[in-house]
C-alpha cells in the first residue's frame, strides 16, 4: 500500500508539473483566457516563447529538482540537506534546459 502512495506522489509531480506548464507564470485572467474549459490535455498548452522550449508532456525544473531530492532521500534513507545541496548544484552544472529565477 505505501509503495502505491509513493509511486501516486512521484507521478502527481510529474504530470501536475507539466501539464502545470501550461499556466506557468500567466495570470488567472490569462489562464482564463488561454483554457476557458480548463486544461486538461498536453496538446491544449498554447506554444509561446516560454513554453515553447518544452516537448508536449515534457516537465520543468520543479521535477528535476523534486527527483533530486527523491535520489538523496532514498540512498541516503533521510533527508540530507548537504547532499540534496550537492545534487541540485550537479544537476545545475549539467546545463538544464530550465532554471527557475528563485532557483538561480
């Protein structure tokens, strides 16, 4: 039973992240504008200059960040800031497609 709300955690994350991407930094008018029937489907995120540098499906930051955080957890059975530090500046210097301005 626990590995199921584990595995329901690690892909709410992922899908809510990039469908997420869709509304990403718009303002409630222009979400309401943009997905007058909500946004539900990868093929309804309208393609301009942010979210355009994403494949359909594709996440952000946010996931790889929260994967980050996942890999250390689990090697290291607890949370270990240092090292969760340390994943997140390899991941930073691997030269991501995406990073955040609260994360720069």
């Amino acid at each position: 039973m626990k590995i199921n709300k584990i595995k329901g955690t690690i892909y709410g994350q992922v899908i809510g992240d990039a469908l997420g991407l869709g509304a990403e930094f718009m303002s409630k008018e222009e979400v309401q504008a943009n997905y007058p029937n909500s946004l539900t489907d990868y093929n309804q995120i309208v393609q301009d200059d942010h979210r355009s540098k994403w494949a359909k499906g594709a996440w952000t930051d946010d996931t790889d960040q929260f994967l980050c955080i996942m890999d250390s957890m689990l090697e290291k059975g607890k949370v270990d800031l240092p090292d969760i530090a340390s994943r997140f500046y390899q991941w930073y210097r691997a030269n991501p497609k995406d990073v955040g301005n609260t994360t720069m």
